[in-house]
C-alpha cells in the first residue's frame, strides 16, 4: 500500500511538473526582418535582444520588403548582436538565461535578395527558408511563431517547399504548429501564403499600408494623452545616451518609432498575455478572427497590391478605453470621462507600461541589480478562473503580491469588457486596492468576463505586471 501511495505520489508531482513546466515555457520565434529599409528594425531588435531570455530566439533572417526589394542585410543583425555581447554579463545580474552572443550570432540567416513572390518557388530555397523548415520539423511541442518585421517570402518558400516534399497529413501537422503575425503585407507572398494555407494561423492588418493597421498604436501621437514616452527626448534620455553599448546602436526615429515590435510584444510573459488567444488583449494589441472586407478601401493606397481576403484572419478589433489618471488628493486614480474607442487602443492603452519595462531593461545593461528597478510579482489569493451565478458574491485579491527591491505596490483592477462576452458594467468600488468585492450580474445565457489587475511598483521607472481572472457567470 506504501509503494502504491508513493506511486501515486510520483505521478501526481510529475503532472504539477508538467503542467508547471508547460505554462513557464518559453515562445520560441524565428524573426524575418528587413532590417536597413528603416531604423525601426534595428530599433525592434534591440528591445527583443533585452527579452531574449524570456524569448526562445530561434532565428534571425534578413529578408526583402516593398521598401528594400533587392537586398538584405544580415551584418546588421550582427552589429546589434555584438553590441548585446558587450553587455551580456551585466544582464545576468538581473535576470537568469540571457542567451550569450555567440549563440545569437549563430541565428543570423540570409532570405532571398529579390522582391516577394519572385523568391518562391521549385529551387528557390534559401538559408532562411531551410532553417524555418528545419525548426519546424524539430521534436519541439511549443508552436513555432514566425515574427515578420518585412517581406514574407522567406516563410512563404518555406511553405512552398513543405507542401511539395510532404504528404498532406504532414502538411496539416506542420501548418498547425506555426504561428504568424506580420507587421502588414511588405510584400506579395503574404496574400499568396493565406490563400493557400486557410488554416495558418496568421494575424495581420492587411489593406491601406499601415494607415489602418493595430500595429501603428505602437507610435500614434494620440489627442487627449500624454505622448512622453514614445517622444524623441524620451528616447534619448531613456534608452540611447547614457545606457551602453546597446543604447549607443538604438537609431533615431526616421518614420515612426519601433513599427516592428508588435510583432513580438504579445509573446512577453507578463501575466497579461496570452499569445494562443489574440482576442484576450495584451501589450501586442488585440484581434479578432473575421473575413475582413475591402470593398470601400481607396485605390493605390496601399504600397502592396489589395487583394480580397479568401478567409478569415486574426485581425483589426476595437476597444473602449478609458485612461485612469492620477489624483494628488483622495482616491490615487480615478477614470477618466472621456473614452478612446478605436483599433489602436487595443495596444497604446499599455504603451506607457511597455515603455517604461523597456527603460528598465536598458538600466540593466549598465547599473547593478541594487541600483536598478525590477518588475513587481502578483500573485492570487484564488485561482485564474472562476464559475459563479447571477447575483452570488465573489472576492478577487492580489493581496500575496510582492516586489524584488521591495517597493511599495500600487494596485488596479479593471473589467476588460471586449476580452470576454460580458460587456455590461460590473461595479466593484474602489479599484485601486489589493481585493475587491462583487457580485455576479445577472445573465441569461452563461458568459464569461475578464479582470485584470495591474500590479506597479513605485522603482524608478515604475513597473507593471498583471494576473488575468476569468469569470464564467451562469444564469442562477
């Protein structure tokens, strides 16, 4: 009886294990980047190097764009990289894992030097396409997500090649493994990849280049906010002078600041983000799975060609949002009457908090683990979803929240309405402390609604982190 108890004992741990090792696994991305069209690549490369132990890099490969059609650039990649050598060792004061230098440069990958569908086809492979596939087919349970900063056709050759060398259960296999967001189309072979694999999971904003797109809330200049944190001055003073080597390769802004890194920003395990369900919101925005229609789109306003969409895609979703701003007197933070509603909400309403985690990041690469701020942990008092009925009473709490530099926390609560399908108010009085009491509205149908807390420190710059609490609410 003993060996069977122990048995089941083993058992029991080993699946905690699993479960445990599962959730804390790591993204693991292949990055396409037509870096040198514009600065915003080297920029996005030099945030995704400071989250690169957090992000399973699994390959960096210079590709072509609409905006660079006959050359790639892989020493570039290889430029940012050595400057992050430099300050490897620093980071791993902070933080474990960080990749050394050596294995990042082993990532660098050429694409095909022509424009879009001109590099696909039968003996058209390259470097990058091999890789993509070689990755792929690894024993690896994770998805593979492709992060495409310019041109698509690398994976798109990739693709090419799979369906022609595999059976069609293969195929599928793979195409269920692969996660695709692009910034965009930056070429044709975007099109051609979704028509042709309808079952590829892809999120994009395709259409109008860029003027209709989640993605640009990364540098929108918004009426009625503050705009500090994405200013040149910011920039200046927080990620390029003043912070090392890997500041002093941080260009200024030519067109518009950082383009490319909502491409992997969702991928951040923040507590926040949860890369398998676009539609839940998250520092890379928000989408939803629809055809999209084309049809009042105006000609020649794209740099792509605008083709009808075939099928549905992850794409352009729309959230209401209401800042919370900070009161000297009285309640700390209070919403703000005037409510932003729009598809770039769904990713500039955190940009303050990215902003600020990516300034820390780079103090990191030169002051010491006391000298530098560190992000808060939340933690629950209650698991991460909840089933209740109409008009029962329930208590959220983040209460065993704790800070590494031991900094005071500060606390928000909020319904995240679009997230979910509740979307009536929930009132649960004041926001900003460590648990706070409701009760379940009333619903006919079973529906579900999304909490999030906010955890902050008061370090310098502050920091966020998040727990999401899922709500099932069953008619009583």
């Amino acid at each position: 009886m003993k060996v069977i108890k122990f048995a089941v004992l083993m058992v029991l741990l080993l699946l905690v294990s699993l479960a445990t090792a599962q959730q804390d696994a790591k993204c693991r991305v292949i990055v396409l980047t037509d870096i040198e069209a514009d600065p915003d690549d080297t920029q996005s490369l030099v945030r995704l190097l400071l989250y690169s132990n957090q992000i399973d890099i699994r390959g960096l490969i210079a590709t072509t764009s609409c905006w660079q059609q006959h050359r790639i650039s892989p020493e570039s990649i290889g430029s940012v990289i050595k400057a992050y050598g430099l300050v490897h060792s620093r980071l791993l004061e902070h933080e474990k894992n960080f990749p050394p230098e050596e294995k990042l440069e082993a990532l660098i990958k050429k694409g095909s030097p022509v424009y879009g569908m001109l590099g696909v086809g039968k003996g058209k492979d390259t470097e990058g396409s091999d890789w993509i596939v070689n990755e792929l087919k690894r024993d690896d349970p994770r998805p593979l997500w492709i992060s495409v900063w310019g041109g698509a056709n690398t994976l798109a050759q990739a693709l090419f090649y799979i369906q022609e060398s595999y059976s069609k259960e293969e195929v599928t296999r793979l195409i269920s493994k692969l996660r695709v967001y692009t910034i965009s189309d930056q070429d044709d072979s975007g099109i051609w990849i979704r028509n042709t694999f309808p079952n590829l999971f892809y999120i994009v904003s395709p259409g109008d280049h860029y003027g209709s797109a989640s993605w640009t809330g990364i540098n929108h200049v918004v009426r009625g906010i503050n705009n500090e944190t994405i200013s040149n001055t910011w920039i200046a003073e927080n990620i390029q002078q003043g912070h090392g080597p890997l500041g002093a390769v941080y260009p200024d802004v030519a067109w518009g600041v950082e383009g490319d890194t909502p491409a992997f920003l969702g991928l951040v395990p923040n507590g926040l983000n949860d890369p398998e369900h676009p539609h839940w919101g998250g520092w890379g925005g928000r989408y939803e799975l629809y055809l999209p229609d084309f049809s009042a789109m105006k000609e020649g306003s794209s740099v792509v060609e605008i083709a009808p969409e075939t099928r549905a895609i992850w794409t352009n979703a729309t959230d209401s949002y209401n800042p919370y701003d900070f009161h000297e007197f009285g309640r700390t933070v209070r919403p703000d009457t005037t409510a932003f509603v729009g598809y770039r909400e769904t990713l500039w309403r955190w940009r303050d908090d990215f902003q600020y985690d990516f300034a820390a990041r780079m103090d990191w690469t030169t002051r010491s683990y006391e000298d530098a701020n560190h992000p808060p942990i939340p933690r629950l008092n209650h698991g991460e979803k909840i089933s209740l009925k109409s008009g029962e009473g329930f208590l959220l709490s983040a209460f065993p929240s704790t800070d590494p530099d031991g900094d005071n926390l500060s606390f928000l609560w909020f319904h995240y309405p679009e997230a979910g399908n509740y979307v009536g108010e929930i009132e649960m009085g004041a926001e900003n402390v460590h648990s706070v009491h409701m009760t379940a509205p009333h619903v006919d149908k079973v529906q579900t609604a999304h909490f999030i807390v906010r955890v902050t420190d008061k370090g310098t710059p502050r920091l966020s982190r998040y727990k999401r609490v899922i709500v099932e609410i069953t008619p009583h």
